[in-house]
C-alpha cells in the first residue's frame, strides 16, 4: 500500500467498503425511485502491532494535508487501485517497549473516499 506515492508498513488487515451514494424519492403513487449518484470506497487499515517509527511516517503523511492519493489492492477489479482519500479516526493502544524500540498494538484508520 502507498500514500501519496511512499509505500507504508503492510497492515496485518484491510477491509474494503464500498458505498453506493443514491438520490432517493417517491413518486405520488408512493414508488421509490433511486439513482446512483457515485461508488466510492473505504479503506480501514489495522496493524496489531506496529513499530514507533512506521506508525510516525503515517501519521506525518496523513498530517500533512487534507486529502491523499492512496493506492491499494482493489477486491472489485483484482488490481491495485488508486483513489483519493482523507483521513478518519485513528486509534491505537499505549506503546510497549520492546528492547530499545517501541511499538503499538492494535493501530486503526479509516482512509475514506473524496
């Protein structure tokens, strides 16, 4: 997986959503009608545990501006896809230290399509 064009530490696990945005209304005889007005796409990211300096060049990444170009294995179509994305919640357990370096367990995002 890259973001904005930098490779990232592999999660342990990527789901992919992919969300229908639809303009709905009835008729007067009380039909719904339905049109698809996008098909856009989720990415939740998780490590179970991921080293400080990783963790520190996604954040850096995802800090430095509002949207990103994500590129990613899409299940849709087989192939890497590219999408633009901004950041939702990040969430991560407390460090731990293992020698001289520290890790965090159970590292979530959500990169979520424009």
């Amino acid at each position: 997986m890259m973001i904005d064009g930098i490779t990232i530490a592999t999660p342990t696990e990527l789901k992919v959503g992919v969300f229908r945005l639809t303009k709905s209304e009835r008729t007067a005889s009380g039909k719904m009608m339905m049109e698809i007005i996008a098909v856009k796409r989720r990415l939740d990211l998780k490590w179970n545990i991921i080293k400080d300096t990783d963790l520190k060049q996604i954040m850096d990444l995802l800090d430095a501006k509002v949207f990103h170009t994500v590129t990613y294995p899409d299940p849709q179509t087989g192939e890497t896809a590219t999408i633009t994305a901004y950041v939702g919640d990040i969430n991560m357990n407390a460090f731990r230290r293992i020698g001289n370096s520290r890790y965090y367990a159970d590292v979530s995002l959500a990169l979520i399509e424009q």
